[in-house]
C-alpha cells in the first residue's frame, strides 16, 4: 500500500541505512517510514555532506507545532526590521 511521503520523511531501506527524504523525494510509496524531520530542520540536513552523522531526537507534534510557531515569529521580526530599516 502507497502513502504520501512529506518533505523530512525517514525512510528505512533493505539495507538498514536510513534516508531522509527532501524535495527530490518521490511523492508516494517507497520504504517503510519511521520517522520525519521537523520542518524547522529540513535546512540543516539539507546542509549535510555525503557521510555527515546526525542524531535525532524525538518531539512531539505539539512540540514541533511550537518550534514552527517560534521560527516563523523569528521570521516576522527579521522581516519587520528589514522593512524599517530600509525606509
């Protein structure tokens, strides 16, 4: 059975080396997920070099909701003080 995959979805191959799924992902199927990436993170493993080690730790939704709440008021700030400071 096929299922959407998101952008950050972990997925497990035959091999058991995990993939983290970003924009060139496939849209549907593949192996068995075990995990997603925080959005607030898709850049950083974007960042990652062929072979780099990474350590996840597991969050809620709640919490990740909150994280994503947090960098978008981030986001507005930086936006708000480039308007002002280009005026």
């Amino acid at each position: 059975m096929s299922d959407g995959i998101p952008p950050g979805a972990v997925q497990v191959p035959a091999d058991g080396l995990p993939i983290v799924l970003l924009a060139d992902r496939q849209t549907t199927g593949g192996y068995t997920k075990i995990a997603t990436v925080s959005t607030i993170d898709l850049s950083k493993i974007a960042q990652a070099q062929l072979g780099d080690r990474m350590r996840f730790l597991e969050i809620t939704c709640s919490e990740a909701h909150r994280l994503l709440s947090e960098y978008w008021d981030t986001i507005d700030g930086i936006k708000h003080c480039i308007r002002f400071n280009t005026q």
